[in-house]
C-alpha cells in the first residue's frame, strides 16, 4: 500500500488514530502534524498531579517516542498546518512544506476560552490546557501562593483541589448559583462546594468577574460583581473549550459547534475525517448530534476512524463516559444528562460515598458516581444495553448495585 | 528493577526489566506490550489494562480494592486471575511475577 494518512493534531484522539490505524492493518505512510513541541500526552493530569509536580513529565506521554519508530509513524511536532486544498489533496505547513494525502484525519482538539474583561492580559493571568501551559505555572506552584481560580468546573475545581492539599491559599469565583451547573445538578455542586470548603477553599458562586486591576509585584486584584477585591499571586482560569474549526472551514468542511461528522468520522469532504473534541458527531444512544471533551471519545472516534479508512465499518456508539478525581474523592460520570426532569440521589452525600441518577421521562439519562463505583458500572450497563430502571430500587441502598441492572 | 513476563493471548511471551514502584501498566506502555491500553493513564477509572495473574503469583499481589472490583465488571473476560495491572506496584517479592493480557481490551 502507498496511501499516506495524515493526522492533524498530536493530542489523544490522535495518537489513537495512528495506533489504531496500524492495529487495523493500514500499511501505507503515516504522518502525525503537532502544534506542540511534545508527542502526544495526556491531558488530565495537568490539574491534577503533574501540576503539583508530583509526577514526571516523561509519565504523561501516552505512548514512547521508540514506539512511534517502531510502528513506522513520522512525527511533525512544533508544525501548524495553515492550508488545506481538498481537491489536490494536499496541506500547506506553516514551514512552507506541502504534503499530499490519500486520507487526512483532523484531530485538532480545542483551546480554551479566555476572558475579556479588562486586565484580563496580566502576568498573574495562566490558562490550563497544554503542558506549556502549567510548566509556566508550576514555579508558582507553593505553599502561601494565593491562588485565583476562575470558573467552577472540572478544571477549575481540579485544580482547586491540588492546590488546596499543597497548601496554597485558595478561591475560586463561579459564575454560576452551583459548582459543576454546566454539567450536574445542584446536589452534586453542592457535594463539591463543601469539600472544597472542608479543604480550607473559599468559594464565591453567583459571583462574576468583573476585571483585573494589577497590584504590582505580578499581583493581581479581581474585581467582583459583588464588589470583591480578590488579590491573586496565580490566576487558573477554567472557563470552558472552543473547538480548533478555523481550518476545516477554511478548507470548505461543514461545522456547526464543531466539525460535523457522521458515525464513521467522516466529514463532508472526501477522504477527509475527524476525531475527538473538535467533532460534532451523532451518538445513537441519545439520538442527536453532540460535542464531546473527553479522553474515551478520542480515543473511541480514533478506532472508529481507523476502521473507516481501513474498510471496516465499525460505526461509533458509546455512551459516553468521564471521571475527575479531588481530595479523596472520585467521581465518575456515564451517560449524558442534557434535560433531564428528575434526579434520584442514592447513598448520602455527606457519608462521600453516593450516586445520582439522572432520568427523563423516566428513562435513564447518565449517572454521576461519587467513590461509588458499582453504581458506575451498574449505569454503564443500564445504558449501553437501555435497560429500564425502578426508582424505589435506585433509592434502595439495600439491594447492590449490580442487582439495578434487570435484564 | 525486578522481571515481569507478559504473555500474550496467542503465546507469545515477553519479559521486561521494571522499577520498583512502578505500576504495571506503565510498565507494559513503556515496554510496548500489546493487549493493555491504558486509557485513563493509571487512575482505575476505565478497565482497560485488564491482565489475568498467574495462580502461583495471586496471593502475594497486594488485595484488590472497592474501585478495581467494581471496574473489572466492565472487562470481557473476568475470572478467578483478573486484575488491572495499573493498580498492581512492582515490588522485590513480586519478580518473576507473570501476567496473561486478555484476548482484547473492551
């Protein structure tokens, strides 16, 4: 085979993709283009242990480099692809090299949100995304260091949590009535918020940011709706993702909050697919279309994009699934919660052991696990396999969790 | 550094040098073993790193907890010797220690 597959984008979903690729027998020239000086690493723990440094960079790369080699991948890293023409089929780098491709594969990711309020530019001002971005942070990173955490979601209360046990001065300003309220209900923000709180955090929910004032000495001082003035050595801002699109619009591919594929990864250009969070794909367990940041949707859309290219029709179904993990306590997330009417919460929240439900119109929607991971793979079964579920037996701690799944 | 042996669902047998305190999933990423993935990089939380432990080896493996119990569930073919090697630490008692990958990760 002389067919060339390029990858644009060396994060999970496109590392991923090249393994797959090679797993699904794809014996032609493979070619991975990375923004980044780095291969391609994981992300989740940048705000977790790596950013307190309690773990070796060489431990976040997802695969060796000598696996690449060995597997017959080249690597472009520190290279942007600024141009594509879909009918040559052929990308134009930023270098001025050009490749041809027979399959070209866009797993661009996102970059993060920034804030645009006034003083948002100040040195004390770090964004959590890339390894670049928490090595300028670490040497912050120190007991007494007042730490400003910005939005309350996973990334920020992430890194909230580190923090906190590392003994740096803590707060973190949502904007949002609860923590989490973009992705679970007021129960499980609730459950966060007074964890942090037992940690020594200082959280301020319904509070927005209004501006950044510089105090000198790299200090900066946020100025709050409410009137605050919080002084910040460090500011982690965690304010949601914007899909990398720019480029495949530029090149013509449809995109609507994302590049649209459909359950083969292919866009709406020939030969020309994406993968993992830059991706609007439809996901039959849920019957539309969505846009996913997760480590297992990038590494599944890499399988199922590899299969395509390899002719092996495997078309994407997952339910989706997430974890984070704070202080002691691990949550796992399965299933997609989006208009749910009804929560059942089983266990007690304040034993840090517990799980909700969510439902829609009875039917089960997704699970939020908190240390309780029967319940986890109890809703992974109820989901994958769209099981109906009893309500008094959800609330019913008595009966074990894996007795919910009734086939 | 002790000696694990890896041994693939076809046979094919691989012993690799591994850190004490290392985990043994690292460790099959580090050394290329096929059959384990690893997708959530050692945290316990996707079951993909699935290995069935020789019985000779079973006892002297640091009992498995709440997490990786539940989490097997999720694997295709749990039994008796099942275990997730991200949650196995390499130790002096364990060299020599041998682990089967499964015929696929789910």
């Amino acid at each position: 085979m002389n067919e060339t597959a390029i990858i644009i984008g060396g994060g999970q979903a496109g590392a991923q993709t090249v393994v797959s690729l090679r797993r699904e027998g794809f014996s032609g020239r493979i070619v991975l283009i990375g923004d980044e000086p780095d291969l391609p690493y994981q992300r989740p723990p940048l705000s977790k242990a790596y950013l307190a440094g309690e773990m070796p960079k060489e431990r976040l790369f997802i695969k060796p480099a000598a696996f690449y080699e060995k597997i017959n991948v080249e690597c472009l890293l520190g290279e942007t692809v600024v141009s594509i023409d879909t009918t040559a089929q052929q990308i134009s780098l930023e270098s001025g090299l050009k490749q041809s491709y027979d399959h070209l594969i866009f797993a661009t990711g996102g970059r993060v949100r920034r804030l645009n309020c006034s003083g948002a530019n100040h040195p004390a001002v770090h964004y959590l995304r890339t390894l670049g971005d928490v090595e300028a942070m670490q040497s912050k990173f120190a007991v007494g260091t007042r730490l400003a955490v910005v939005g309350g979601g996973y990334i920020g209360l992430e890194t909230a949590a580190i923090a906190a046990k590392h003994g740096l001065d803590v707060t973190v300003l949502e904007a949002q009535p609860t923590l989490l309220a973009r992705v679970a209900c007021p129960e499980v923000g609730g459950f966060f918020q007074s964890i942090h709180q037992q940690a020594g955090v200082s959280i301020h929910c319904d509070t927005l940011l209004e501006s950044i004032e510089d105090e000198g000495a790299n200090v900066a001082a946020l100025i709050t709706n409410k009137g605050q003035r919080v002084l910040a050595d460090m500011v982690v801002v965690g304010i949601g993702l914007l899909p990398n699109v720019e480029l495949a619009e530029s090149a013509g591919i449809a995109c609507d909050n994302g590049i649209t594929v459909d359950e083969y990864c292919r866009t709406s250009v020939a030969n020309i697919y994406a993968v993992g969070d830059c991706t609007n794909h439809p996901n039959p367990f849920y019957q539309r279309r969505m846009r996913l940041e997760s480590v297992h949707n990038a590494i599944e859309q890499g399988k199922t994009v590899a299969a395509s290219i390899c002719e092996k029709d495997k078309p994407y179904a997952q339910v989706p699934w997430f974890w984070s993990d704070q202080y002691d306590v691990k949550l796992q997330t399965v299933g997609i919660n989006m208009g749910y009417d009804q929560t059942v919460v089983r266990g007690e929240p304040d034993s840090r052991s517990f799980a909700v439900f969510y439902l829609k119109e009875g039917r089960l929607l997704a699970v939020d696990t908190i240390n309780s991971p029967a319940e986890f793979v109890a809703g992974k079964n109820i989901l994958t396999k769209g099981l109906d579920v009893s309500i008094e037996r959800l609330k019913d701690v008595t009966i074990a969790a894996k007795e919910l799944v009734e086939e | 550094m002790i000696k694990v042996t890896y041994i693939e669902i076809n046979g094919e047998s691989r012993e690799v040098e591994v850190e004490e305190g290392s985990n043994l999933m690292d460790a099959a990423v580090d050394n290329m073993i096929p059959g384990i993935d690893g997708d959530c990089g050692g945290v316990c939380a996707c079951a993909t790193c699935h290995v069935h432990v020789d019985a000779a080896w079973k006892n002297k493996l640091e009992p498995m907890g709440e997490t990786e119990d539940s989490m097997l569930d999720l694997t295709d073919s749990r039994d008796e010797s099942s275990r997730l090697a991200c949650q196995i630490t390499a130790t002096a008692e364990l060299d020599g220690l041998v682990l089967r990958t499964p015929t696929g990760q789910h």
